[in-house]
C-alpha cells in the first residue's frame, strides 16, 4: 500500500461508494457524516508525495470577486451539525436576494415532481410582489439565469415552467439566454430538457437552441444522437448555419469516428459553407483523440491570421496540447513561442531557454501575435505538474498575472497536482480550503479538521472569483488517494456533498484507477463501484471500461505467463519442468462488434459478463467507438496472452487506417509481445519503428526488450540492452532493474542478481542499512515495492550519472565472469540451485 495507507477490505469500499451515490439533495447530511475516519488510514497528510494522473482540460469563465480568508484554527472534530450548517449555507446561493416564497415555491415544485399545481405555488399566484417574478419576462429571465448558479440549477426549467403556467409567454431568446448559463456551468444535461420546454411554451424552436441541444450531445458523449440532432433543423423548418456543422464535426471527431467528421465537411460545402481557417480551427480543436497530425496542425496555424483573437488562442493552445500529449517539448516550445507574452513576443519570460522552461529556439514563421488565455497558462501548468516542475510552475504563475490572466478551476486544479506531486500537500489543501470558505467558513472549517491540516493565510495565486467546481476536487483526491488511501475519497466526497457539488465521471474514474493500479482489486469490485455511482447523470463512460479491461487483462497475463523470477528459473532448472499455467486464454475473448472495446468480449461462461453487460450496453447505445487505449488492451491481449503477433499487427494496421495515431504504449505493447514470444529481433524492429513514427523510446520499451533476453536465459544481452538505455539518458526504474536482476537470476547466477539489486538500489531510494545482509528473496521483494510509490521524475540522466552508472555494470560484469568461471568448473552432475531460499554462489 502506498504512503502509510492500509489494505483495502470491503467494508472500506462500502463506506467510500456510499458517500457517493447520488441521493436526493435534501437528504441530511448528518446520516453521511457519522462514519469514522479510521477505516483506511489514520496517518495525516502532512508533507507526503503523490503521483497525480492527467486531468481534463477547460476553460471556464470568471465570476464576480468574493473576498476569501481562511481563519487560522481548524483542527476541531467535525460533527454532523457543522456539516448541516455548511449544507443550508450554500442550497440557495444567489436566490437569497429573492424573497424566501418565491424560492420556496420552486423548491416546492420541485419536490411534488415538477408540478407546477402545488399550493405554495397557488399561494404567490395572486400576490403581486411575488407572481411579478414569474409574469414579468425581464424578472423571470432573470430569476431563471440566477438560479443555474446555485447548487440545484434544475430551478431554472421549473422557473420557466411556472411562468408559462402563469401565462408569461417568453420567445425563444430568453431560453437561449438560460442555455449559455446552463453551458457555462457545464449542465449539459439539462441543456436538453431546455430546448424540449422552449419547443413546447413556444410552438418553436430557434437555430440557436438547436444548436445548444447538439452542443449538449455532444458533451454528454451522446454520439448516437448527432444524426437525429441535425434531422431537426429539418423537421423546424430551419437550416442549419455554419456553427452547426462545426459541431457535427466537432462530435465525430471526438468520438475518433473520422468518416463521418468527413461526411459532414461535405454536407457544408453543398449547403454553401466551403472549409475555411475556422474550420481548420474546429477540427485542430477536437484532433486530440486522434493523436497529433501534422498537416492538420499546419493548416489550422496557417488559418491564424483570418480568425479572430479567440478562435487564434483555441487554434494555438490545442497545438500545444496535442505536442506536449505526445512529449514533443521542442515543437510545443516554437509554439508557444508564438503568444504575446509580457516582455515581448517570442521572448522568454522565465529566463531558462523558452515560455515553460521546455527547448527550442525559433518561433512558427510569420505567425500572427496572439493573446494567451486561462486555457493556455491551464495546459503548461498540467504538463509541468506531470513533470514534477514546482518551482517553474509558480514562475510561470508570475508572468499569468503579469499577462493580466485571472485564474480558473483547471488552473488551481493544475497548481493542485504540481503541489501534492512536490508533497505539499497543505498547499493543495489551503487551495480548496480558501475556495470552501467563500461558500460556506463551517464547511472549510470541518474540511481542514478532516485533512488535519492547518491552512495557509497568502497563497502564489489570486483565488478570489473562482467558483470551486468537481473539476478541482478531483485534482485534490487524486494526489491524495495514494497518500491517504480511501479516507480522502470519504472526506472529499462529504465536502462535496456539503457545499453541493456532485462527482462527474472523472471522479469515478480516479477512484477505480487507483483501486485497479494500487490495490489491485478485481473487475468485479470495480464493476460494484461503478454501478454504485451510476446515475441518469453520471453514465458509464469507455475510460470506466477501460479500467475494467485493464484489470481482466491483468489477470489472463498472470495466467499466461506466470508472475516472479520462479517462473523464467523453471525453464533453466534441473529439477522442475515449465509448465505455462495459461497458453490459450479463457478470460476474454472477440467479437466481430469492434466497438466500443476494440473486438474484446467475456466469454458467456463466465459470471462476470452478467455484471459487465449492461454497462457495456450503456456505452454502445451512445454509438462511442473504441479509442486508442482500449485498442491498446486489445493488442496485450493478442500479443502477450494470446502470443499471436499477426492478429496484433492486424489489429494495429486497423487502427491506422481509421486515422488514429499509435502512441509509445501500443509500440510497448507490441515489443512485450515479440519479447515474450522469444523474439528479440521482431522486439527491435517495432523499436526501430517507433524511432521511425518520432516516438523516443522509454524505459517500458527497453525493460521489455530486457525481460525478452532473460526469459531466453541471455543474462549478457539483457546488461546490453539496460547500457544502451543508460547511454539514450533514460532513468532505469524499479522494473528495469528488476528485469536485469531477474536475468541473472534465471540462469542461476544468483550471487550477481544480488549485485544488481544492490549497485541499483540508489536509483530509486537509499539502500536501506538494516538489509545489508538480507537474503536475495528479502531484497528482490523490498525493491518490488518501491515501484508502487515512484518518488523520482527525472527524464534524462545526467553525463555524471551516466558515467556512475557504467561503473557500476562494470562491478556486476566482473561478478559475472566470477559465476561463469565456476560454473564451469563444476562437474556436470552438480544440479544447479534454482530458488530463492539456495545459498548464493
């Protein structure tokens, strides 16, 4: 377990889902706040290091300034009434301006299922000073806008609907006016419900709202739905303007479906859109899950110049995203280059060679200047997070302000990662605390006694006017999950609930990443959490299938292949013969349905299908199709558990041919499969490949390539593939070492598998001095734990760590020769020790 965080059990789980399942907003919160903190962890947050997962990107708009301070003793036991308190604090929001009939005659409504015949309705009805907010268009527009800021904006719909009942006949613009609200909070949900309540109090409809509604399918993944989307501008008598072609294209892109984003670039030139720079813009912007092309990324920048500042800044800040996915730092570098940034275009604000710290010397030619946004500051501070880069994070928070750029949730979310990435974790959490207490001071009170943190008073950012969204919260539960393990998903999920904000899809998604990743749990209690928090606004989505596969794939590689050095050792052993458990693969199997898992299915013997198949209906009713990470699973289980590597090259070739761009983890992939199939020379032409493709290897490609040698017992070459990753500067981690010791071992050269873990020990964590004599199985599992908890970020290794690192292959070498020399001399009869508990030679 990570960071002090103990074992899972299944009442730990339970505890967590419930606290997140949706329930009714007026549940009270006391009957979720009496559960104890004692069930995960009792260890504090203090200053403990996390490795956070990439965050979602957007952009969201700046809100009216609130003064935020956060008092200096939080460390009281929380109990049900603060929460309770925080909880009533924060249900009106900006509807306590309004009188309190008014409000409660929409809650009323609500309550009895949107009726709008209830009595407290009735009452107002007559009244002048109350039914005015409900006749009068200006007022009810008003109310209704008002209310999607609060923590129920479903207020909004049932406003209009007792306007309508009160004969206040609104036009459509006053729904379009409710949809930008709506979007801006990103309630795509009812986005929908809105275009159907405008069409039914108006007897139309708008182009506009037309477009809000396939704007929310879009969002909502709900691909299924584009076609019949863009049948009811038909069926309005309305014809559909540029904007809504963009958005069909936008969607299929997204939805990685490249044909029918064509299909539609045609229907615009015959409906008298030709492709212009904004178009160019649309498809750059939503190229991201295809992967980055470079004629697409070309055409859009060349475009710059006929858009205007906004559209330039979106074209931009997605080249940038797409190059540093894809950790080409030099090419994003000449990029951002471009923006006008203080101190003067093309210049480095920071001093250390670019705008982010990153290489590269030239800017794009002839590039038009264009204006840096949140977005833009958001995606540098993610990428730095990811890189470990604190220091050069909060510089680059210097030129934000000095750029005049005010923060927004992806960028506090960012800041978020890049302090529990460093282990200041009271950074982070001061971060949300000062956002809590601008909604309610009991709530980050209770919140700060909870993570048993004292918060700090200034921090590097402005965070006043920011709303706290689901967004940030996830950024602070998945830096802590390692440190805390389930005990911060509790603690969030109640403050979440408090303030009333509920989790989005991403929130499960961290939550089942980390069960799978570090606790190893099975895709049945995976498929539990999900199901828990299910809900009509919270669907399955492919990434939450991924996990699942992910978990079941792990499985049939353990059963294929066995697990620990044991296993390769039978091969090369005199006394116990290798017996693969697993050769032909019984937990998945394919389908000609190649979305949305990329040909997987379980097989209908197995229990675990009843459980997968509606969640997998789910997705597939949203017409969603296979990504590149679930095409990737398909190639491990074709290549590792199925050893059969012409299927995977088939299934790679697929994937090209519908446009999607292979990244270096199916090039890994396929190198585990050739190296686990004993072919060595088919593992370094997918190398070769890969260099070819501009993807530069990693140390999962070279560790591979390494398990390949020793599985062949060629310990040798094994120590020549670890060297020439030494000489490309790539850090070795805890599993490439493990791969040469591993080697070694397998030949029985067990005297050198210790010298490697030893010599190696410094790369990843100081040798402990209590296991200086410890036996080889003590050494090789104490190491293996270290690669739960990755502490080090370093990308390149330095000459003078390079140099250190050839010497000491040079010690293991000697020993080495030592073993083979008295191998040698050995009789033949002698039997070769062959596991961990034989003396060392």
């Amino acid at each position: 377990m990570l960071g002090g965080a103990s074992p899972i059990h299944r009442q730990h789980l339970k505890q967590a889902v419930r606290i997140g399942r949706h329930i009714a907003l007026g549940t009270p919160f006391h009957s979720v706040c009496q559960l104890h903190h004692t069930a995960c962890s009792t260890r504090a947050v203090t200053h403990s290091q996390a490795h956070p997962p990439d965050c979602q990107t957007s952009a969201q708009r700046n809100f009216h300034l609130a003064h935020a301070y956060i008092g200096t003793s939080h460390h009281r036991c929380p109990d049900s009434q603060s929460f309770m308190k925080a909880k009533q604090s924060s249900t009106t929001g900006t509807l306590d301006s309004y009188p309190q009939e008014v409000v409660a005659a929409i809650d009323t409504c609500l309550a009895h299922g949107e009726s709008v015949d209830c009595e407290a309705v009735k009452k107002i009805k007559n009244i002048p000073i109350y039914s005015r907010y409900f006749t009068n268009r200006e007022c009810v527009n008003r109310l209704a806008q008002d209310a999607v800021a609060t923590s129920r904006p479903q207020r909004a719909l049932q406003i209009l609907n007792i306007a309508h009942h009160f004969g206040c006949y609104l036009k459509p613009n006053h729904y379009e006016g409710v949809a930008y609200h709506l979007a801006s909070r990103s309630h795509w949900d009812l986005i929908s419900l809105l275009v159907t309540t405008a069409k039914h109090h108006c007897g139309r409809t708008s182009v506009r709202l037309l477009n809000w509604n396939m704007r929310a399918f879009v969002e909502n993944q709900r691909y299924d739905q584009l076609d019949h989307a863009f049948e009811e501008f038909t069926n309005a008598d309305l014809p559909p303007n540029r904007r809504t072609f963009h958005l069909l294209i936008s969607g299929h892109l997204r939805n990685r479906n490249l044909n029918s984003a064509k299909q539609y670039m045609e229907k615009m030139a015959v409906a008298g859109f030709p492709v212009d720079s904004s178009t160019h813009a649309v498809i750059v912007a939503a190229y991201r899950s295809l992967g980055v092309d470079l004629k697409v990324q070309i055409r859009a920048f060349e475009g710059l110049r006929d858009l205007d500042g906004r559209q330039s800044t979106v074209v931009l800040n997605s080249i940038v995203q797409q190059l540093l996915d894809s950790r080409d730092e030099e090419a994003a570098a000449r990029f951002i280059l471009a923006f006008d940034l203080p101190g003067g275009r093309g210049r480095n604000p920071t001093g250390s060679g670019s705008t982010t710290g990153l290489v590269g010397d030239h800017a794009p030619v002839d590039s038009p200047a264009v204006k840096p946004n949140a977005a833009t500051f958001s995606i540098l501070l993610r990428y730095m997070a990811r890189e470990g880069k604190l220091s050069r994070m909060l510089k680059l928070l210097d030129h934000m302000k000095r750029a005049g750029v005010h923060p927004d949730p992806s960028i506090l979310a960012a800041l978020i990662q890049g302090y529990l990435a460093a282990g200041h974790s009271r950074e982070a959490i001061s971060i949300v605390a000062m956002l809590l207490n601008t909604r309610s001071a009991t709530a980050a009170e209770v919140f700060c006694s909870m993570m048993q943190v004292q918060p700090l008073i200034t921090l590097p950012v402005d965070v006043r006017g920011v709303p706290l969204t689901t967004h940030i919260f996830n950024a602070l539960m998945s830096g802590l999950l390692d440190v805390m393990g389930l005990k911060a998903v509790r603690d969030i999920l109640r403050t979440m609930r408090a303030v009333g904000i509920s989790p989005d899809s991403h929130t499960v998604e961290i939550l089942m990443s980390f069960l799978e990743r570090a606790q190893g749990t099975g895709p049945r209690q995976l498929i539990r959490v999900l199901r828990s928090f299910s809900s009509p606004s919270l669907r399955p989505t492919i990434r939450h299938i991924h996990i699942i596969l992910r978990s079941i794939l792990r499985r049939e590689k353990f059963m294929a292949h066995g697990c620990g050095w044991d296993t390769t050792a039978a091969k090369y052993s005199k006394k116990r013969t290798y017996k693969p458990k697993f050769p032909e693969g019984c937990i998945l199997d394919t389908t000609e349905h190649y979305h949305p898992t990329a040909g997987l299915k379980l097989p209908r013997r197995l229990r675990l299908k009843s459980w997968f198949g509606p969640i997998l209906q789910s997705v597939s009713r949203q017409a969603v199709q296979s990504d590149r990470a679930t095409i990737a699973l398909r190639l491990k289980h074709e290549a590792v558990a199925g050893s059969d590597m012409r299927t995977s090259q088939t299934v790679f070739r697929n994937m090209l041919d519908q446009g999607l761009h292979p990244t270096i983890h199916h090039y890994s992939t396929l190198m585990d499969g050739y190296a686990k199939m004993g072919d060595i020379q088919g593992a370094k032409q997918v190398l070769r490949d890969a260099l070819e493709a501009g993807i530069q290897p990693n140390v999962i490609m070279y560790t591979s390539l390494i398990n390949g040698y020793g599985r062949r017992g060629k310990p040798e070459e094994a120590m020549r593939a670890f060297r020439a990753m030494i000489r490309a500067g790539i850090v070795p981690d805890v599993p490439s070492i493990d791969a040469v010791a591993h080697a070694y071992f397998a030949v029985g050269a067990y005297s050198v598998a210790r010298r490697v873990l030893r010599e190696m020990w410094a790369q990843v964590q100081p040798f402990p001095p209590e296991l200086e004599h410890a036996d080889l199985r003590t050494l090789a599992v104490t190491f293996r734990s270290y690669s739960l908890n990755p502490e080090h970020r370093r990308r390149k290794l330095s000459m003078r760590q390079q140099r250190l690192l050839h010497w000491k292959m040079r010690t293991i070498k000697t020993e080495w020769m030592r073993f083979e020399q008295w191998s040698g001399s050995l009789s033949d009869g002698l039997d070769r020790h062959d596991g961990y508990s034989h003396k060392e030679g």
